[in-house]
C-alpha cells in the first residue's frame, strides 16, 4: 500500500502547530527551575553521544504512557503543570512529532529544540556523557537510585 502522507509532511504540520526554541534559547532557560530539557532518543544514541546535563531520559516510545496519569506507567514529573518541557532528539523532527502528540493529548507546557542535539553539539552546548549523566541524577536523588538496586 501506498504511503499518502509521509514523514516530511507529517513533522512539516508538527513545526506549524507546536513551539520550536533555537539551542541559544533553550540554553538560556536551562537555568529556571520550571523548564525541565526532556531527551526523547533511544538508549542507543545516548550511549553513543552523551546527553544534556540535567536532562530528563524519555524514550520516545514511552512518552506517551510516562505523561498520561491513567497509565500505569505515568511518571509524576510529567504532572507538574507549572514546569514547561523542551524535547529533543537527534534532529528535531521526532521531537516535533512528540511535541505535537503531547499537545493533543492536552499539553499546553511543551515546546522542542530546533535541529536536535545535532545542532546542540555543532554549536559547543553543554553536554555529559550518559554514564556522568547517571551519577549526577543518582547524587541528586539518592532516595530513587536506592529504590531501583
């Protein structure tokens, strides 16, 4: 069967409907306490190319269930309404898709990095490796790396 819409057009309508911050303007909101940076790549490419410092780790193939309260797999973080979550990927166009899926299901508080963490790294942005990654979250939330051993 035919593909009647594909990839391009789909995050093409995706860019037209959500909020798309450059790497210099979500650089500069990394420091408010109410913007969380939400890594949506798979554990593959984190391995590979590290991530952003602070960044919360959600696959893209969870996203849905980790934000949804009816899910069993809901993670609370996602209920803070007076956060705002910025999304990546690896170029941008997964995290407009996601951004977009977020919206309709009800997210008003959600945005994604233009070029992905592509650009990210092509403009010298912060960045730590997923192993660093790790032993920063478990120094920030021993309680939650103590409940997972």
């Amino acid at each position: 069967m035919p593909i009647t819409k594909g990839f391009r057009a789909l995050v093409d309508e995706a860019m037209a409907q959500v909020t798309t911050y450059s790497v210099a303007e979500a650089q500069a909101r990394l420091a408010d306490p109410q913007v969380q940076i939400v890594d949506i790549r798979d554990v593959r490419e984190l391995e590979r190319e590290g991530t952003v410092p602070g960044a919360l780790l959600a696959p893209r193939g969870m996203l849905e269930f980790w934000v949804d309260p009816a899910s069993p797999y809901f993670k609370p973080v996602f209920g803070d309404e007076s956060k705002q979550f910025i999304l990546f990927c690896g170029a941008g166009w997964r995290s407009a898709l996601a951004t977009k899926t977020l919206q309709d299901m009800g997210m008003t508080n959600v945005a994604h990095i233009d070029g992905g963490f592509a650009e990210w790294k092509k403009q010298g942005a912060a960045m730590e490796t997923l192993e660093a990654h790790k032993l920063a979250h478990a120094a920030r939330h021993p309680a939650s790396t103590a409940a997972r051993k």
